[in-house]
C-alpha cells in the first residue's frame, strides 16, 4: 500500500462513493488524488435527539461509524494536499455533506473549494474546476433545518404512537402524510356507491360504399348523454363518467327510432392536429414509467440510475452514461441539443428537427430547477451500441432514459382526424358520433409511445362521407356498465400525487415508500403490486389526523418544502423556520398526550385456547392477532396477513423439559418449535426448511475477521434477517450485512462440519 508521502503535492478531490472516485480518478489522472468519503460522515446521534431546543435548535453532530477511521485517513491525505476540491453531490444533501467533511477535517478556507457536476463525464468534470467556489452557507441551513425538522417530528411523535397505540411505532413529516393518502384512498374506496348505466352503439353503411363503421349515441332530446360526475376526495378530484341511462327500458325509445329512420349525416369536421412529444425524465416521471414500464419499484429504479450516472466500464474505459438522478428541472444543454439535433437529423431525416428546440416548462410544485433533466451524456451512445456493456436492468433503464431524451427533442406528431355526427329521426332527436384519427406524420411517436398514445392512435374506418348523406341502420348494441371508485395506489400514482402536492422532494419519494412499507403501514398487493393501507397505517393516521392536523395536512407539508426552498435561496432563516414551526406542533403534542386514546381492540367471536373467554383483535407493527379479553391470561392466537389463524402444526416431538407434545408456530422471526404446553413449559427450538428440530448451537463463527479489531465474525440474526456481528462483542459493535447467497454458504459449511 502507498504511503501519505507518495500523495505529496497532489491535489486531492473527495467524492461520495467508491464507484464515482474510480471513474473520476482516471478521468483527472495522475496529478490528482481521488477519495471516496462513502457518504455522510457526520450526523445527529443514532440513540439521542440530538437538537437543543431550548436553544436555537443546535444540533450535536456525530461521526457515523463507518466513517471514524476513514476520516484519519483523509485527515492525513488532506494534510499534504495544496488544494482540496470537495465534489459531492450537486444538491442541498451534497453541499452538507461537503461541509460536515470541511468541519470534521479542519479544512483551512483558503485550501478547499466545492465543485460539482451534473454528469461525469471529462468535459463536464474538467469544466468544474472552472467554477470552483466555497460552501453555500443557505443550502446547508436549508439541508440542516429539513433534518433537524424531521428529527424532531420523528423523536416526539414516535414515543407518543409507542404509548398511545401499540409499542415500536414511528412517524415522520413525509410518511405520515404519503400514508394517509392511502388510508384516505381505502376509505373512499370503501363510500363509493356503485351505479349502474347503459350505453349504445349503432352500426351503420353508406350504400354503395365500405367499410362498416360504429358510432356512439351522443345526444337524445337535445341533451347530452354522457355525464362525468366529480367526487371531491382528499388529494384530488375524481371524475366517474357515465349516462342518463340508468336502465335498459330506457333506451327503448332510442332504439325504435333509430330503427325507423331516416339516419342522416348531419355534420363533418376534419382537421389537423399536433401532438408535442413529453419533456425529459426528472425524478419523478423516471420512476413512474420505470414502473409502468418496466415493473422496476421506485428504489430499484434509483439505485440502477445511480449506476448509470457513477460510471460503467465500457470498452475499458469507465463512463458517465446518464446526468444526475436526483432533478426536477427539464433544462438541457444546448451543446447535448445541438449534438441531439445532428443525430435525429442524420437518423430519422431533417424533417424529423422541430424549428426550433423544444422547450418545456417545469409543472411541479415547488420545482426548484437548479440543475438539469435525466439524458443520456452523449446521444451517440445509443443503447444497442453498449447493450454488451451492461446487465439487463441497466440496459432497460437506460434505453427508456434514451428513448425519451430523444423523442423529446423531435418535431411534433401530426394527426388527421374526422368528427362525424349523425342524425336520426325527423326532428333530429338522437345524435351518434363517430370519428378517429390518422397519422399524417409520426414524428417523436418513431420512437417513443405511452400506453395512452398506443390506444388514441386508432387508424379511422370510415367511408367517404359527405352531409346530408342517407345511412343504412345496420346493428344496435347496447352494453351495461358500473360506475368504478378511484383506484388505489401504486408506487407510480402515489409518487405522481406526492410530487402534484410539493410533498418531499426528488431525493426522498423511493425512501419514503420503502420506509412505510418496511414499518407495514402499507402493504403491496402480491398480484397487483396496489400499494394499500394497512390496519396499522389507518389506525395511526386515524389517531394523528385528531391532533396533528398541520402535519397530516397536504397543503402545510409542502408549504414546509416552500419555506426549505426560501432558506436555500437566503430569503429565511433556518432557526426561525423551526421556531414557526415548533410553536404550534408543541402545542398540538400536548394536546396529543393529554386527549389521545389507545385504539379500542375490536371484540371477536373467537374463544381463547387456554380459558375460553372471547378474544380481542389487536394490531402492532408485526401485523394483527389475537389475544384474550382476560388481562391475566395470556392466551395470543397469530394472524396471517389474509386475517386468516396461523395454526400450531403438531409434531411427533416431545418436549424434553415436561414431556408435552412439540408444536410448530410461526413468529416474527419466522416457524419455530414451541412447547404445546405453553406458557407454563415455555421450551422452544429452531426448525430448518423442513420443520425439524435443530439445537441450539449459538450463532456461528465464520472466516470472515472483523475489520476494526482483527477477531472473527459470527453470524447473527435480527428481526431484520441474518447479519454478520463482531466476536469481540459487546467492546467492538461492527457489524456487516451480507448477501443471502453467502448467508446459505456459511450455513453449509458449519452443517459440513457439524456432521
């Protein structure tokens, strides 16, 4: 390993990750030193608030523990380095993790300077250092007020849900608010009153001419058919479309004078429309046609992105491929425009080039647009032209990112469409219409389609038509229909809804779903993949939207986001934001603690296993149970997620200790082997995949040594899964997550040698 003194005189840049310093590092060559800091290096304590109220709302910073050797290190490459360039990433998170590392390691002012990027490419990286400066004091107050906010959200509010409602609950300022727009969506799900309507259809020929054609009753009586009713719900409205026609006798009269005539044309409209392609990916259209399109979940899709903007080895040389991940803005470059232009030009045809460039306007709330959209670095690099490069998901993300770049920057698609209205009958009481479109020139529809441009693009089979012309009735179809509730969420509606609202900002959308889903507020539906609000979800937002109104309320949470975005452009100040804040949310929590009730268990016709009395349903962050309304027994039945009983499976185990037969339950950690005799023989075993027994033999020593004190790991279990844990435990707390595929060799290797 190279010395400190082997790094003398080199001008050092410190990244994020371990992946952006080997891009990087061959990208500026020898006369810099690259180093990752793998993220945040300081934080607010892990088992303590961390933040004095009472003054100023000081935080207490701490080196997270990963961090705490590598910081000496960089203390060390730092103290020989001329210049230091701190290149984290271009956003609020970014610039506080660059200044918690200027804190951490004394950094003189006049030796470091912040430089960022939006893509990680040469020119881009080269060009930075052009624009070096130091840190932005307003967006790392703004980064401070967020987490300090939450913070304290999360620290005050959990304790109270723990009490209140079951042990081991937790909120936050963003999660709250994404859970209760599904527990609002189930309820209304719940009220909505189904109504049934029925609609009609004729066939109809021009004599002498071809084809066949459809067309729908638009009007009877001289008014319209076709009603749209709005339903005002929490987050938006919701339109349900339907017809007068509430019952099939009453489309008699329509049917008896279509029947008898005369059909007439009444009205021809033809006319030439254009369709604007969408703008670039930002964040939040990225994730959701990732998984329209794809099926990726919001997390999968970030974590692919990021792959994408680090750098993948391509012909051996380590490249950029996408600009940063984390936007809201659809700005572009007018050099990647000006190269996009020659490609479409050279591909698809000058034609192809609009005018001039396209230009899109940013429609999310509270869209900050500092830096650019989701687009490829180079257009050249089409996505067959790398495929062998990349995995499949790489490969799939990429070609959408590119595929949508692309079009963005194309001429408009032009559409022929024709509008015919019928008349039937004399007096021209009932109307049909039919129409469609075709395509006079595609455009960016070549290349890229959503699913509702697919269905709009219907070639129209009509004849030629002209007013006045006499049809021949040909069939009648008529088609009974139900009104239908809003849909439920998934990961894409849900984010569409959470960004139209300001709630959160690019970087937080994936972690917030994943961290309900993870604390079982929400459940995703197997089949589906519906993201629906569990018992527990809609208890502890039933119980939050009582006292914490500010909160639980949409408009108040982005307002947050609005007053985050004055702090980073030097209109507030961070400690006055908190302190606005602070005031009410201190009075609603003591309101809270006086008035919140624990949630009635709900009485059940089940009787207890062990004395016989009824049975409570009861909810926790494990899910739903059982147990028995006699608070001195403590008879408990599980519950599956369906609701359904988990039942003891019997064994032919007997119970070494009392000499009852061995059963099998399932836990939170999984199957078991318990004592039926329970709970006056508490004995229990571990089962292997089978459901036998398997003694107790202490977590397993491994190969792997622990990277801070030199002894041997041993595996371990959780909760959450298998981890690995210091042997030195509880003097030296390292631990390590490890993939299940090594988890599964551990364990062969220690039955191996068992046996």
């Amino acid at each position: 390993m190279a010395t400190t003194n082997n790094f003398k005189g080199k001008k050092l840049v410190i990244v994020e990750s371990p992946t952006k310093q080997k891009t990087i590092s061959k990208i500026l060559g020898a006369d810099f030193l690259v180093r990752s800091s793998f993220g945040h290096v300081r934080d607010l304590p892990s088992h303590d608030m961390g933040v004095d109220i009472e003054h100023q709302f000081k935080p207490t910073y701490q080196p997270v523990e990963r961090a705490k050797r590598l910081i000496k290190e960089l203390e060390s490459v730092a103290k020989n380095a001329p210049e230091i360039y701190l290149a984290t990433d271009p956003d609020r998170e970014g610039e506080a993790i660059a200044w918690h590392l200027v804190e951490l390691l004394k950094l003189p002012k006049e030796r470091y300077h912040r430089i960022f990027f939006h893509e990680i490419t040469p020119a881009a990286i080269k060009e930075s250092f052009s624009h070096a400066r130091k840190i932005d004091d307003n967006l790392v107050n703004a980064q401070q007020a967020r987490r300090i906010l939450d913070r304290i959200v999360g620290y005050k509010l959990s304790p109270l849900l723990s009490r209140k409602i079951t042990s081991g609950l937790s909120a936050g300022r963003v999660q709250s608010v994404a859970v209760r727009l599904l527990a609002e969506r189930a309820k209304e799900i719940a009220d909505f009153t189904e109504k049934p309507y029925w609609s009609l259809k004729a066939q109809f020929e021009k004599p002498k001419a071809q084809p066949l054609f459809w067309a729908r009753l638009l009007k009877w009586e001289g008014k319209n058919v076709e009603q749209t009713t709005t339903y005002h719900l929490f987050a938006e409205d919701y339109k349900v479309k339907n017809t007068v026609f509430d019952a099939p006798e009453k489309l008699a009269p329509v049917n008896a004078l279509l029947r008898q005539g005369p059909c007439t044309v009444e009205k021809i409209e033809k006319k030439a429309v254009k369709q604007k392609p969408k703008p670039p990916f930002i964040t939040s259209s990225m994730q959701q046609d990732a998984y329209n399109k794809l099926g990726f979940p919001s997390q999968k899709t970030m974590m692919t992105a990021q792959h994408l903007y680090e750098g993948i080895e391509i012909a051996g040389q380590t490249v950029g491929l996408i600009t940063y991940m984390r936007t809201d803005s659809f700005n572009v470059s007018k050099l990647l425009q000006e190269q996009t232009k020659k490609f479409i030009a050279g591909k698809y045809g000058e034609n192809y080039v609009p005018k001039t460039p396209n230009v899109y306007k940013s429609k999310v709330k509270g869209a900050q647009e500092a830096h650019e959209s989701i687009h490829p670095t180079d257009v050249n690099r089409t996505p067959q032209s790398i495929k062998q490069f990349l995995t499949a998901d790489q490969y799939k993300l990429y070609e959408l990112i590119w595929l949508r770049f692309v079009a963005s920057q194309m001429a408009e698609a032009v559409f022929n469409t024709v509008t015919v209205d019928i008349a039937a009958g004399e007096k021209k009481d009932c109307i049909l219409r039919a129409g469609g479109r075709t395509v006079k020139f595609p455009g960016y529809l070549s290349i890229y389609k959503d699913e509702e441009e697919n269905e709009n693009e219907e070639t129209a089979l009509l004849p030629d038509l002209t007013e006045g012309d006499v049809l021949s009735l040909k069939e009648i179809t008529t088609k009974d229909h139900k009104t239908t509730p809003p849909p439920y969420y998934n990961e894409a509606s849900l984010i569409k809804t959470l960004e139209k609202h300001g709630i959160g900002r690019p970087s937080t959308y994936a972690p917030t779903i994943k961290n309900i889903l993870d604390r079982k507020y929400i459940a995703r539906q197997p089949k589906s993949n519906k993201l629906v609000a569990t018992e527990l979800g809609i208890t502890v937002t039933e119980s939050l939207k009582g006292f914490f109104k500010e909160i639980m309320a949409l408009s108040y949470t982005a307002g947050v986001e609005e007053r985050l975005d004055e702090v980073a452009e030097g209109a507030q100040k961070w400690v006055d934001l908190l302190e606005q804040f602070y005031s009410s949310f201190k009075k609603e929590l003591d309101d809270a603690e006086k008035g919140m009730l624990r949630p009635a268990a709900k009485q059940t016709d089940e009787k207890c296993p062990l004395c016989g009395k009824p049975m409570l349903l009861r909810t926790s962050r494990f899910g739903q149970y059982l147990t028995c309304s006699d608070t001195d027994c403590k008879g408990k039945i599980n519950l599956n997620k369906e609701g359904e009983k988990i039942q003891p499976q019997t064994t032919n185990e007997v119970c070494d200790k009392c000499g009852a037969p061995m059963v099998i339950r399932t836990g939170r950690r999984g199957k078991f082997m318990a004592c039926s005799a329970y709970p006056n023989c508490k004995n229990t075993y571990s089962v292997d995949e089978n459901g036998n027994k398997v003694a107790s033999t202490g977590p397993i020593i491994t190969e792997h040594v622990c990277d801070k004190c030199g002894k041997k790991m041993v595996l371990r279990s959780s909760k959450r899964g298998y981890f690995l844990g210091c042997g030195g435990y509880p003097k030296c707390k390292n631990i390590v997550t490890i993939s299940d595929e090594e988890i599964a060799k551990i364990k062969a290797a220690h039955e191996k040698q068992s046996a």
